[in-house]
C-alpha cells in the first residue's frame, strides 16, 4: 500500500508565516527602543524605565502559562478554531493598547514620572496580555497543521523570515523617521536640552508606532482570512468501510502507535521539558539583551552617529542552521564588542552580522526543538510554548530591571560607557554558556522521547473481529500513571463474514 503523505498548501504555509507579524513589529519597538524613549525621550530614570519593562515581562511570564492551557481546553468562537480565536483576542488587545506606550501621556505629559508611570503601566499590561496570547496560538498552530517534522521546522523557519522582514521595516522606519528627515548629525541620538527637538522625537516616535501597528493589522488580517484550522472532534476509530478486515487491522496498528496522551501534570514530570526551557531561556535572552542595549552601546559607548541606530539592527538579523554554530558565533561577537573603541568603532557592523547569526539560529533552532518534543500531543501544545514562554519573558524582565539598576548613574557620563560594554559583552556570552551546557545534557537523549511509554497490544483477528489482548476491547493505558485513562474509548465494531 502506497503510503499517503500530507503537504501543508503553499496558502496555508504562507498565510501562517505571516500570523506573527503584529507581534514581530511590536516587539521589535518594544525591546529596542522602550528603554531608549522613556529614558532618553520622556527622560524618565533609569530604575523606572526598567520597571515599566519588568512589568510587562512579568505581566507577559504570568499570562503565558494561563493563555496555553486555556487555549488547549477551550473550543472557539465562531468556527475560527481554538488557536484562532485567541489569537485574534490577542491581536485586538495588541491593537487597542500598544499605541499607546509610545505616545503622550493624555492629559498629564507635564506630571510627574511617577504619575506618568501609572498611566502607562496598565497599557503595558494590556499589550503584554494580547502579544502573549498572539505569540503562544500561533506557536500551537505548528502541531496542529501538520504533523510531519520537516513542514514544522518549513514553518518555523518561514515565520522566522517575517520575523526578519518585520525588524528591517521597524528599523527602515526609523531611520526613515530619524535621519532623512534630520538635517544634524548629533553624536548623541537625541538633545535634552532643546524643548522643540523633545516634541519633534517624540512625534517621530508616535509616527513610527502607527505605521508599524498599521502594518501589523493588515497581515493579521489576510493570516485570519487565509489559515484554516482544523477544528478537532471525536472522531471515529475506523475509517474505512467494515468489509475488510486488512484495513481494520492496520487502522487498530496505527492507533497502538500513538504516545500517550500529555496533561500538563505529564510535562512537568519531563527532564527533557526542563532542559529545552532553559536553552529557550537562554537563546531568547541572547537575543532581547542583545536587542535591548545595543543601540545604547552605539550611542554612549561608541558616540557614534545617531543614524547608526537605525542601520546597525539591519544587519543583525540572519538566519542559519544549528544551534551550536549559533552559540559559537554569538560569543564570538560579544568578545569582539568588548575590545571595540571609538577608533574602531565601523567594526561593529562585523560584530552585528555575528551576533545576528548567532541569535538567530539559536532562537529557530530551539523552537524546531520545542515543537520536536511535543510531536504529536499537540492536546497541550498551548501548555508547553506558554511554559517557555513564562520562563524567557521572567528571565528577560529580571535582567533588564537588575542591568538598569546596576547602572551607575542617573544621567549620561563617562561611566556608562564601559557600562554598556561590559552589559553586551557578558551578559549575552554568558547565557550562551548556559545553553551550551543545557544543550550538552541532551546529547544522550532523542527529542521527543517520553519517560512515559504506552503498552503495545497486539491485534488478533479471531472469527473476523479484531480484539485486544486486555478486555477484548481497543482500549490503551498509559501503565506508569496512577489515571489511567485510555486514549481510544470506542469499542471495535465486529466484522461480518462474508
């Protein structure tokens, strides 16, 4: 027998690879330039910069594991799919507040920072609720659409690309925004001292967080119109007509084939669960600090020009194979900008394409490793990208808010620039060695693979009615857990002869 072998359209692919791109173009203003506009722009202090970013990463970490196992439990509204129905959920909380993190504070621009903080913290958390819920349904999408491990890792590397796509357009804006439109070329990115050049930035600033949020609605839309998620029901055993008994047997074979049904109970008692959330840990906050404090280090360390801003992120963002290559080049480049000067600094784009290389490919690498673990109990697959997502978003917000309130001083000085060196040089070579010790501990093991196993029970074919060897009915346990619940609970239909 032929066996059939399922393609995923090249529509469905396609619409899919654009269902994060609201998310991809937030983000990307949100950890490269939050820190800078509140802190160089609102002039807020350091300390309550990194706070309003701690909220949102914690808000984000809290919300992670709640929105994954929801979204495993709950059905959906209007035919759009459990994944697609908070998705779109997220997509409007995204929609409706992230505008508003980088716009005035309506009706209170001249109160104090702390009152300003106030009003913008509950968008934040908004913002964070929505991006989260985004974020983890379009990650359980994977699973769902296909179970075939190479179209995974096809998806993960296409949603990847407009991930690249959407920081390039972010940074094109903005340097579109920032020097095309700036006859000066400050070495410092912007002037506190001039009240007019205050409102110019920060309308540029509003002016880029609409175009992107614009852009970001669009795709989202063609994503809902064109995606089709399969909407998952009790279905019947055998599929085939009950006149062959050959067909029986291979339908009940395939059933016996199946890896116990995961609870997120289940996943928590996995080591591997464990070691790949660290390495996702480790690989997204490579990736963020990297993100975060690079345009800082331009500036202050550096001095150089503002533009560069807007140019060096263009660089960053590639795209390869493995893991280990990544982390090889990553501490490659974080060592490379720790002996950079102002002399040298032109050498930070040599820096930039291996510090994008390596994030990058740590960063799809380790998705393409979540979705192999989870293979096919795509029944929490929701639980599973939450978790992790719980861990980046914890370890993320602690960072930046421990890097902000370590910073030496409240205003720019001579201090911050062996601040900001010594931030990128180790802090992402650092966690890098993290994950390269995480990835050691699973060179024993396969991906994927359970501590938990089902008993195989062979079919027997007894007067033309297939039966198991327990109970004589197709029913299969998970021996090692105190539940045991089967995973099949139709009894076999019996075969007349004819």
């Amino acid at each position: 027998m032929s066996s059939m072998v399922h393609k995923l359209p090249v529509s469905q692919r396609l619409g899919f690879s654009i269902g994060h791109v609201l998310n991809d173009l937030t983000a990307s203003m949100w950890f490269s330039y939050l820190i800078i506009y509140f802190h160089q722009v609102k002039r807020f202090n350091n300390i309550l910069a990194g706070l309003l970013m701690l909220i949102g990463q914690v808000s984000d970490a809290m919300f992670t594991p709640f929105i994954g196992f929801e979204s495993d439990s709950t059905v959906g509204i209007c035919n759009l799919g459990k994944r697609k129905s908070w998705h779109f959920v997220g997509t409007l909380c995204v929609i409706g507040s992230f505008p508003f993190v980088f716009n005035k504070c309506i009706e209170c621009e001249n109160s104090p920072d702390w009152a300003q903080f106030i009003y913008y913290a509950p968008f934040v958390v908004i913002f964070q609720f929505g991006w989260a819920s985004v974020q983890i349904n379009h990650l359980s999408l994977i699973p769902d659409l296909t179970p075939d491990e190479g179209e995974r890792v096809e998806l993960n590397g296409m949603r990847y690309a407009f991930t690249v796509i959407s920081n390039l357009i972010v940074f094109g804006v903005f340097w579109l925004l920032f020097d095309l439109n700036d006859g000066s070329k400050d070495a410092t990115m912007l002037n506190h001292t001039d009240s007019d050049r205050f409102r110019v930035d920060s309308d540029r600033f509003r002016n880029l967080v609409f175009i992107a949020v614009a852009i970001g609605i669009v795709f989202s839309f063609i994503f809902h119109l064109v995606v089709r998620e399969k909407v998952k029901c009790n279905q019947e055993m055998v599929g085939e007509e009950p006149g062959s008994s050959e067909n029986l047997v291979s339908t009940i074979e395939a059933s016996m084939l199946q890896k116990t049904l995961m609870t997120w109970k289940c996943w928590l008692k996995e080591f591997q669960f464990y070691q790949i959330a660290l390495i996702y840990m480790c690989t997204r906050l490579f990736v963020n600090v990297s993100q975060i404090y690079l345009p800082l280090y331009i500036t202050e360390t550096l001095q150089m020009e503002k533009d560069n801003v807007a140019v060096m992120p263009l660089v960053v963002y590639e795209e390869r194979q493995h893991i280990l290559l990544g982390l090889c080049l990553g501490v490659s480049a974080c060592v490379w900008m720790y002996f950079l000067t102002e002399s040298t600094s032109k050498q930070t784009y040599g820096a930039a394409v291996l510090l994008g290389i390596g994030g990058s490919t740590m960063l799809v690498t380790s998705l393409s490793m979540t979705a192999d673990m989870i293979g096919e109990n795509t029944e929490s697959g929701g639980f599973v990208y939450g978790s992790m997502s719980f861990t980046d978003k914890l370890s993320n917000g602690l960072a930046v808010t421990l890097i902000q309130f370590l910073h030496p001083c409240t205003a720019c000085c001579p201090h911050c620039n062996a601040y900001y060196r010594t931030i990128l040089a180790f802090v992402p070579a650092g966690v890098a060695v993290v994950a390269f010790i995480g990835l050691l501990t699973l060179i024993p093991t396969k991906i994927g693979t359970r501590k938990k196993h089902l008993r195989r029970l062979e079919p027997i074919v007894n007067n033309g009615a297939v039966k198991s060897q327990e109970n004589n009915t197709n029913i299969y346990y998970d021996t090692e857990d105190d539940v045991k619940q089967p995973l099949l609970r139709k009894k076999t239909p019996s075969i007349n002869n004819s």
